[in-house]
C-alpha cells in the first residue's frame, strides 16, 4: 500500500508548514522534525521528562516530535516544543522552571532552527 501519512488535518498543516521553513531558511532541522512527525501513530516518538532531563542542558530549547509525558523528574529550566503533553509533563516542566509550547510557535521563534537539540 502507498503511504499517505497523518490524517490529522492540525498535523499536516504543521509538517507543510515545517517542510516551508526548512526550504526558505535552510534549515534541515525542520525537514527532519517533519519527517518523524510523519510516522505512523504508532512509530511516533513519545519522550518521558526524565529523557529530557537525562539529555538537555539547563537553558536549552528542546524539541520532541512527538507527545512528552510525565515519568520521571526534572530539575531544569528548559523549553520543550512538542505536538503534546500530558497534564503531568506540563506541571513538572512548569515546576523545574521551564516552558512549555508547541512547534508550531516554536517555528515562529526560530525559523532557522538554530541552537535547538531534537530528543528522539
């Protein structure tokens, strides 16, 4: 059977709009975020806080391309962008100081997508 990726009407817009910026503002980044949102929902990342803290620096901008929940502690501030959160992520990540937002703002922010670290 041929691909056809996301049904998800939010989710395609999202990766047009990813595969948009990584052209205008060659940025790899972004075809690469686009590429595993992609996925089928069952192959489709899904990161603890505990991964996130395990692997960013205090400060840093951290995608997920996928959904982040809440096993686990962290104790930085750090910014994560994902397409979802569960209720638990958002009220550690908020604790430890950081923020919360999604891709699509974070496109927004930085469009050239530099100085971001992608956690798989």
């Amino acid at each position: 059977m041929r691909r056809t990726g996301p049904t998800n009407i939010v989710l395609r817009k999202l990766i047009r709009e990813l595969r948009k910026y990584a052209n205008k503002y060659k940025a790899p980044i972004w075809d690469y975020v686009a590429e595993l949102i992609e996925k089928p929902a069952r192959k489709r990342v899904v990161v603890n806080v505990s991964k996130i803290e395990r692997y960013a620096r205090e400060g840093e901008v951290v995608v997920v391309p996928g959904k982040v929940l809440g096993a686990g502690f962290i104790n930085k501030p750090v910014t994560v962008a994902a397409i979802g959160f569960s209720e638990k992520a958002i009220e550690k990540i908020v604790a430890a100081g950081g923020k919360v937002m999604f891709i699509g703002d974070l496109i927004k922010e930085n469009p050239r997508g530099s100085g971001l670290r992608v956690i798989i």
